[in-house]
C-alpha cells in the first residue's frame, strides 16, 4: 500500500523546523531528505528514520522494522510524529552522522 501523499505533506510540516527537508517519490514511497542525505522513508503511512547512535541516544528505546520486506532494519517512529522539536532535532542528530553521498558518476559521452 503506498503513503499518501497527505501523510508525506504531515511529516514535512513537523519537520518545517529541521533544516532543508524534502521528500521524493520513490517507488511508491518516499524518502525523506535533509539536503542531499536520504534520512528517513515514508512507507505505508508510516516514518522511518535511519539507525544511528545519535538517533538512538535521543529516542532511548527505539522500535526497530523494515521499511519494506527485503529492507534493512530503520527506526519506526509511532509515538512523537505531533513533536516537531523531537523529530527536528533526531533529522538533524540522524543527518550529521550519514556519511555524505557518493558523487555521482557523468555517464561517458558516445
């Protein structure tokens, strides 16, 4: 079942006090950016927020699934999506320890 796009624009308007945050439709989902790193998913109406030690250090206990079946194991956040402060501050603490994405590849000219 994918999300809908009413939940998406939900999780962005908590997130309005985090810095540059931005969604992308994905396969049906979405990912949740902050500047150029995918930080969370959107699934079947529900947050997912990448495993990180700062991320675990504000939330204490987390609820750890997939995202999809196949999918590694994110946090799912149930409780706190009403807490803007809370879900600013763990894109944040969640986004300054991802590695910055690889630079993308130019495609050789034929």
């Amino acid at each position: 079942m994918a999300s809908d796009l009413t939940f998406v624009d939900y999780i962005l308007d908590q997130l309005s006090g985090a810095r540059e945050v931005s969604a992308r439709k994905m396969f049906g989902e979405y990912g949740v950016y902050s500047g150029d790193k995918m930080v969370a998913v959107i699934c079947d109406n529900q947050f997912f927020l990448k495993p990180t030690a700062a991320g675990k250090m504000i939330l204490g206990e987390v609820v750890e699934a997939p995202p999809y079946p196949g999918a590694t194991n994110y946090f799912r956040l149930d409780d706190g999506l009403e807490d803007r402060e809370l879900l600013s501050r763990l894109m944040a603490a969640t986004a300054d320890e991802l590695p910055a994405p690889k630079p993308k590849r130019s495609k050789p000219k034929t």
